[in-house]
C-alpha cells in the first residue's frame, strides 16, 4: 500500500478506486459453482480468494451482499454480476482471480 495508507487502493493502470472488503460469494461458472471470498471490490471488478480458481478468459455470475451500512441504505443491497476472469495470482499461499464486471444490475 502507498505512503497515503488509505483504504482504498489505486494504482496507475487501473481506473476505479478499489476498496477492501470480505464479503462471501457464490461464483458460478459454465462448470458449476464455488464458493469464494472477496478481497476488493471497485466499479469495474473483484478481487476474490477460492479453493479451485475459474480459468482465465471464463465467463462467471457472482451476485455481492453490499452491507447496509456501507451502501448507506437501511438494508443490504445485491448486486447481481457477471464478467470474466482476467487473471490469477498467489497472496500468501491462496489462489486469487481478478474479475472484469461487464454487466451489473442492482437488487434493493
């Protein structure tokens, strides 16, 4: 993280400001589905944590809980996703996919 040590990360390639969150989710894939953890999320994408990763260039639907108190709402929002898998990486020994979201719609 840089010298600015706020929660929310951003880095020079990328366009939305990221924000740390673990938030349970259901990834479904062409080939079923998993159960994962969020790391980030932003406007355009997630980061998420899962035993058994979808490939790369996959298509998923995930819908994210949005907490009441954090979407400032007096009860929790879905969000209800898809996209697709644009790479993987390790974080201390736990696969991670990072996730484009393509298409979006909100469920109050």
């Amino acid at each position: 993280m840089s010298a600015r040590g706020s929660a929310a990360v951003t880095d020079q390639v990328r366009t939305a400001v990221r924000f740390p969150m673990k938030l349970s989710l259901q990834v479904t894939t062409a080939d079923g589905s998993l159960d994962a953890t969020t790391e980030n999320i932003s406007a355009n994408g997630i980061l998420f944590s899962a035993a058994k990763l979808p490939p790369v260039n996959s298509r998923i639907e995930f819908t994210i809980k949005m907490p009441a108190e954090v979407m400032g709402t007096p009860e929790d929002v879905s969000i209800q996703c898809i996209g697709r898998v644009v790479r993987h990486q390790q974080h201390d020994g736990e696969g991670q996919a990072a996730a484009i979201i393509d298409e979006y719609f909100l469920r109050v």
